[in-house]
C-alpha cells in the first residue's frame, strides 16, 4: 500500500503541473516522434465502401504506443527522485521502450520476462541490452507474463526507495490504470482535432485492439463523450473462441481480482487463472483494464474477439492494399474493420482504426504462419 500511496500522491501532485506537462510534451515530440498522422486509406476504403482513416502509432520511436506511457512514467520517476526502473515485458515491447527511456533519463533498468518469452524473443532481449537494461528471465510458473508482474512487484516492495515499476498497460491496481490512460490520452485528443480537420466532423466508428487495454483507452478517451461515436474494442480470440486457451477476457471473462484491480479475468471456476494464447503476444494477457470492464458494463463500447486467422488476413491486406505493415496486435483492429464495413448497415461509414503498432517484431511470427522461409 505504502507504495500505491506515493505513486498515486505523485501522479496528482505533477499530472496538472506545467513544467512536468512541458517536458512530457517535448519529449513526445522530440524523442517519440509526435503527433502522428491521421492517414487516409485511400485504397482499403476503397475496397471496402467506407472511409478509412488509421491513426499512426507505428510510426513511433520503438515502433508503437508504449512508448508515449515509458516516456510519462519515466519522467514522472524522474521528478519523485528514483533511480531505477523496473518492467515485466511479454513479447518485450513494453520491456523496449522502458529500457530506451531509461537510457535517455540514467535510470538502471531492470526488465523481467518469462523464461519462455526469454527464449522466444532474443532479437528483444538483444534489444534490450543494448540500451543498457539487465533481462531478468523469470522461471516461475507458466514462465511467461503474469508470473513476470508477480515477479516486478516483488522487487517493487523490497526497493521502494529507489525504484519505480513501469506498468505498460491500462492494468494493475490504482493509479495504474487511470496513470496509463491519462499518458495514452494524446492519442485520442491528436485523433479528434486531425478528423475534424480532415472531414469537418467527427467519426461516425472509431476501432482499437485491446490486450490490457491501454492504446484503445488512449484513443477512446478523446472520443467517450461523444455519444454519437460508436467505440469498437477489438481482442484476441486466439485460435477458437471454443478453448480454454483466447484472449478474450471481455467476451469469456468473469468478474474477479487480478493483479490488483476487479475487472473481468479469464478463470476457472475455482478462481484460477487460465493462461491464454494468441497469435499477437501483446493480446496475450488473462486480465482486462478495469476501465475497460466499466464501459462494457454500461454499454458505451462494444468488444469483439477476432480470431488468429482472421487477424493474418487482415496484416496481408493492409500490406497489399497501403503498404503498410501493421503489428499483429494492430491487424486484429483492421480485422474487425473488414468484418463491420461489409455489414450493410455500416455503408460509406467514417472510421478510425487505431494502427497501435508497427509488424517489424512480427516477421517470423508471420513467416512461419504462412509457411515461408526467412
Ligand atoms: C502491447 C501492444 C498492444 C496491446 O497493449 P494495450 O495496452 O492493450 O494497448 C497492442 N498493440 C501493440 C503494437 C502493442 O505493442
């Protein structure tokens, strides 16, 4: 608790302050590479009878959103006088741009990752440690993400003095969630002055992908109270929706307590959690954003899994048709895209789909998914 305290009292004290707000905005655009554009597809709306916009956060330093909350938190740590940083990484995106903030600022950074993932993701590890970060593979468990949270706040509680543990996701107990959306909430409010610019008026649909949730929350957050907005949260159903092992946490999920928050949570009926598998590492995670779970429950946004071949699909034809190529994350928004723009009620529709990621880290994945040599 004692550590929940000082980060939430610190996130109020330097949220609002005006020289944090500077430095926080200057290094989105000088070390990140913000804003970013809001890109008109000219081909894929073509295709598919509506009006394609992408909002381009694979054009980020480190190759998605995570680093816009890295540099927040970063900083933050910075102005609350710690020294070192600690992250747990899945794929080890979040585990990457933690490490790159913590060169810029002189933070020590130490980054935990299932063994499995260790192993899985070397070229990040290799990554990692250029930067300057010590990997920490952790063994316990199923060997990959939950059991490196576990692992974080551990080290969190034996250092408080001088750490800070970096969550990357809309997750995890107070401030986190609230603190992670507020960092991501660039996205939405770029998002909505580039729209209004380019069409005049706002969005008629606006689609993210969502694992912990926290580049929907960012996109979402600029668009919430805009009722006549529809909001799509896209995640992953993994292979079918029919096994245990998806990451589906707000279509399959049921209320309970996961890392410090009461959202929805893949379990089991003894309150296990179930490990989930997708094709995307970043969608992989048994929990949801509490937020998430609260805007589901009220009805504002809709969720929908979309499935690993499904999601495959949708990467080739974005590489075809714009020349772009997305995360597999991201591919899972431009699946549902697909799927809503050919329902007849969603005809010459304005959408935005949030591209949260660049598919450089998925090469492999995507070759051996289709069967290629690389
Ligand atoms: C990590 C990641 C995600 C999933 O995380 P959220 O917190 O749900 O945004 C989505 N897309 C990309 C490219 C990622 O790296």
């Amino acid at each position: 608790m004692p550590a929940m305290e000082e980060l939430r009292d610190a996130f109020y004290k330097y949220k609002d302050n005006e020289e944090f707000i500077e430095e926080f905005n200057t290094y989105l655009r000088e070390f990140a590479g913000r804003p970013t554009g809001l890109y008109y597809a000219p081909n894929l709306s073509e295709k598919l009878g509506c009006k394609i916009y992408l909002k381009r956060e694979d054009m980020l330093h480190t190759g998605a959103h995570k680093i816009n909350n890295a540099i927040g938190q970063g900083l933050l740590a910075k102005y609350m006088g710690k020294t070192r940083l600690i992250a747990e990484t899945g794929a080890g995106q979040h585990g990457i741009a933690t490490a790159v903030i913590g060169a810029r600022l002189g933070f020590d950074v130490k980054v935990y990752m299932g063994a499995k993932d260790v192993e899985r993701q070397k070229l990040n590890v290799f990554r990692m440690e250029l930067s300057g970060a010590e990997v920490m593979p952790v063994d316990k468990g199923a060997k990959t993400l939950k059991d490196s949270i576990n692992e974080a706040f551990r080290d969190w509680v034996a250092n408080l003095d001088t750490t800070h543990y970096l969550i990357g996701t809309t997750m995890g107990p107070h401030p986190y969630p609230t603190m992670v959306k507020y960092f991501q909430s660039v996205i939405g409010r770029e998002a909505r002055k580039q729209i209004l610019e380019a069409e005049g008026k706002l969005p008629d649909t606006v689609i993210a992908c969502v694992g912990g949730g926290s580049n929907a929350m960012g996109i979402f957050s600029g668009f919430v109270d805009d009722e006549d907005v529809d909001l799509i949260g896209v995640e992953a159903g993994g292979v079918s929706l029919d096994t245990d092992e998806n990451g589906a946490t707000l279509t399959n999920g049921t209320e309970g307590i996961l890392h410090g928050s009461l959202s929805l949570v893949l379990q089991t009926d003894e309150g296990q959690i179930k490990d989930t598998s997708s094709v995307s590492a970043g969608l992989d995670y048994p929990g949801i954003g509490p937020e998430h779970a609260y805007l589901k429950s009220i009805n504002r946004v809709e969720y929908v899994p979309i499935l690993n071949d499904e999601a495959l699909d949708a990467f080739k034809l974005l590489c075809e048709t714009e020349g772009i190529i997305p995360a597999l994350e991201s591919s899972h928004a431009v699946a549902y895209a697909v799927k809503y723009a050919q329902m007849p009620e969603n005809k010459g529709k304005t959408i935005i789909i949030n591209l949260s990621g660049r598919g450089d880290k998925d090469m492999f994945t995507v070759a051996k998914e289709l069967g290629v040599e690389v």
